[in-house]
C-alpha cells in the first residue's frame, strides 16, 4: 500500500521517512554499494530507486525461494524520461 501512496522510494530515502518495510536486499552486497558514488560524484547509488529491465536477473533467481511473497512492478517506459 505504500507504493501507491508514496510512490517507489531510494533505499536512503527509505531510511529517512523510518518506514517499516521488508528488504530483500543482500546485505554484504547493499553494504558495498552504500558510499558507492554515480557519475558525477554528487549522489551515492542508494540515493536512487534499482530498476531491472530484465525480470530474469541475478538477484530474482537469488530470491526465488520467497517468490510468493514479493511484488513484480512493470514501469512504463515513457516515465524514464521525467
């Protein structure tokens, strides 16, 4: 439900508005890309939503024994522009 109403959020914005949530994330592997710095310099990775393009990624096929439980969003394409 949070989703429709705050939209998808960056792991670092998460933190700040303390929602309790679910992660599914691998922690050695969010602990390595948390001072992980984008092009540019000025912003940290976990500063912006993960977008996969292919829903047969790496990290699906480690989750797939909890499958039931989570939420596959398509994203229109168009909105990668705004």
């Amino acid at each position: 439900m949070k989703i429709l109403t705050c939209g998808l959020l960056s792991h670092n914005r998460i933190k700040q508005l303390k929602f309790r949530h679910k992660s599914i994330a691998n922690g050695v592997i969010q602990e390595r890309r948390k001072n992980k710095p984008v092009p540019g310099g000025k912003y940290k990775l976990h500063d912006f939503v993960n977008l996969y393009f292919n829903p047969r990624n790496a990290m699906m096929f480690k989750r797939k024994d909890i499958h039931a439980d989570m939420c596959i969003l398509g994203v229109n394409s168009d909105l990668l522009n705004q």
